[in-house]
C-alpha cells in the first residue's frame, strides 16, 4: 500500500546504515570497433559502429545488465527508451511512468507511443502507470518545452500515433509494488539492477521507503538524470527534475542506496546540433528516422524560445549511456544533499566536492561524458531499429503474399 504523506516520512525518518557495496560493478570495456554481449542463451548479439571507426580484433564482450526505466516522455525520454531498448547490452525489465515534462496520464500514453513507434514490443515488456503528483507539492509540467501533450510535433499534434485503449496495455497492480516485483526477481542472479530514472524520482523514492530490503541487499543502483553541480535551468541553481519534487529527491539520497546523478553540466554537453540531426536523416530517408528528426527539430525550435540554446540538448539518454558504458564518463565521489526548504532554491543539489562538511559521501557524480562515444551509441539504437523495424515489415508483406497466392 502506498503510504500518505505523513506516514511516508514517518518511515523515512528511521536511522539506517549504509549497506555494504559488495556486489562488482559490470566490467564495460570502452572500444572504438563493434559493440558485443552475451544473451541469456549464450548466443552474442553484435551492433555495428560506423564503418570509417578503426577495428579491434577481439572486442571484450559484455553480460548484458538489468535496467529498470522510470521516465516521464518527454522528447528526450523518447530517445532514452530507444536507446535502452536497442543496445543489445541493456535487458530491459520494464517502464515505470511519472508526473513531471506532463502529467502522468499524458507521459504514460507517450511510453506506449514509443514503444509502437519503435518497435519494441510492448506485450511482453510491462509498462505501468506511476505516481501523479510530487509528495508533498502540487504537480508542475513543462509544456513549453515538451507541449501540451508532452511529445508534440511541429504542429503541436502528437509526435506519434496515440493507443486507442492505453489502459489495456498497462500492467494492473501499484507501480512500486511492480517495480518491486520486477527488480527482486532480477536481483535473484546475483547482479545489481540498474534503476534509470529521468523524470522526477518520486516513484523511486516510494519504492526505496516501501522496500527497503532493496538498499540492505544491495539489489540496485539508481542511475538518475538530473541535479547540478552549479546553475540550475528551470530555477536559478535547481534542475527542473530535483525542482518539481526535492522532497523525493531528499529520500534517494538518503536512502542509503548507490546513487550516480548525471547532472546538467554533463546533458548540456550533448547537444543535438544541425550535424546530428542531419546525420540522422542522411544516413536513410525512412518514416521512422523523419519522425525521429521532427522530435529533435521540435526540441530544438522550444528550446532556443524558452532557453536561449542555439541546440537542444538531450538529457535524458545520458543516464542510459552510463549505465551501457560508464567508462564514457569521468565521475566523482561526493556528498550530495537536496534543498528542501528554501523558496528560492528549493530542488538545489548542494554537491560538496571538497568535503567541506566532512558528511559520508553518498552519490556518484559525473562531470564529463565522450559526447563522440554517445552519439555513436545513439546512431547503433536507431540503426538497430530500423533494421528490426524493416525486417518485421518484411515478415508482414511475405505472409500477406503467402496468404493470398
């Protein structure tokens, strides 16, 4: 049962050690060749790089690792559930959805939307609703970025087409219950689930106070988009997914468990350019890449009204990256805690990067990202797409013909 208010910091309040970090971290070994791991099956799965990349003879390969997405769609989240769909490292477990770029019944139709538009196959992936409204505050969108849907087109009109009937392709139950579900029975392997948040972490905060067996069993890592080391963007030192919830924020960090904060001074380094987009659409003239160079060219007209930027940076696909590859990251160790009570500044992610309050650090911090590196992972995700995509069309149009000879 998801507790109220009251009874949420209630149980937050009680003292819990930090448990032991025992589990190994994933050994991901940066390359510049073609990108491997190993399935389930023990078959490997191969995603081709650009052919102009130098070559390495015996590319390491990699177990693919446990994520859980907790998202609020979102251009830029749109681009993180291809991104964690398509790297044949990531086993995706499933998509949480959360208030936040819109309200949670609008970020909810648009994970769906993704999926189809993408070619995921949503029936076997869970998807579930999530929490509507911050803790304690009233809820907070960001239509002028992310419009009136939450992923709008040109046009203001949906970027993709909407399910008829959304509420039959949900998983039934309360979301951090089947977050819960979820994660537990990927933790059973032995390895530490990834949690990638890129929305508000209210869910997340839920389901760490709910659940606490999960910190004490050390059975997941929270990768989170959000935070800043210094200048904010929505408030003048608070980024806009700490802002909308910093109480939910607060909870993460003090929870206990391994956290890593992709901050903005890391997103705002990658920046969808003319170059990028013009990449994309160059490297094929599909249906499938146009409507991905609309989401970009929308996400760039808001961004250079509201924010001034000559090109939009895309955000939230960073925590994903990392979570592929942390080696495309320079990281530090630090002591993080969230303003809570400040009009001003409420949302702030005060980052001690000196010690200066001698406080046990509690979150991984990454400064700086191989923006090389990610867009070529973002290019293999939609490479990666389009040829399933393709294949499947492929499929249709052979058994219509068998069908009908």
């Amino acid at each position: 049962r998801v507790p109220s208010p009251e009874q949420f910091f209630h149980r937050t309040c009680r003292g819990r050690g930090a448990p032991s970090i025992c589990a190994a971290m994933l050994r991901i070994v940066k390359y510049n060749a073609d990108h491997t791991c190993t399935m389930s099956d023990g078959s490997v799965r191969q995603l081709a790089t650009k052919a102009a990349r130098k070559s390495i003879p015996q590319p390491v390969q990699q177990a693919q690792q446990a994520v859980w997405l907790d998202c609020d769609p979102g251009h830029d989240d749109a681009m993180a559930i291809l991104l964690a769909g398509y790297h044949p490292c990531v086993s995706l477990l499933g998509i949480s959805t959360v208030h936040g770029n819109q309200s949670v019944a609008k970020t909810t139709v648009n994970a769906l939307a993704c999926l189809r538009a993408f070619g995921m196959d949503s029936d076997n992936l869970p998807v579930v609703r999530g929490q509507a409204r911050p803790l304690v505050r009233p809820p907070t969108h960001c239509a002028e970025i992310h419009g009136e849907t939450g992923l709008d087109n040109l046009e203001g009109e949906p970027l993709f087409p909407l399910p008829r009937d959304p509420d039959a392709m949900l998983v039934s139950g309360k979301c951090v219950n089947v977050m819960y579900e979820h994660i537990s029975r990927a933790a059973l392997s032995g390895q530490r689930v990834k949690l990638v948040a890129t929305g508000a972490l209210t869910n997340v905060a839920l389901l760490l106070t709910l659940y606490p067996e999960l910190v004490e069993e050390d059975a997941l890592e929270v990768v989170f988009m959000g935070g800043a080391i210094g200048l904010g963007n929505t408030g003048p030192v608070a980024e806009f997914n700490m802002q909308i919830d910093p109480e939910a924020a607060k909870v993460v960090f003090e929870s206990g468990a391994k956290v890593t904060m992709v901050p903005l001074e890391v997103t705002h380094t990658a920046l969808a350019t003319e170059a990028v987009i013009s990449e994309i659409r160059e490297d094929g003239s599909s249906e499938f890449r146009n409507a991905l160079c609309d989401l970009l060219s929308f996400f760039k007209d808001t961004y250079k009204s509201y924010f001034g930027f000559d090109d939009p940076p895309l955000h939230d696909p960073c925590a994903v990256a990392y979570v592929i590859d942390p080696d495309l990251f320079e990281t530090e160790d630090m002591r993080v805690d969230v303003e809570t009570h400040s009009d001003l500044a409420a949302g702030q992610t005060v980052c001690d990067r000196h010690n200066l309050q001698k406080k046990p650090k509690n979150a991984t911090v990454a400064c700086e990202m191989d923006v090389e590196e990610f867009w070529d992972l973002i290019h293999n995700a939609i490479y990666a797409a389009e040829k399933k995509m393709d294949h499947g069309s492929k499929r249709k149009r052979g058994g219509a013909e068998e069908g009908g000879s």
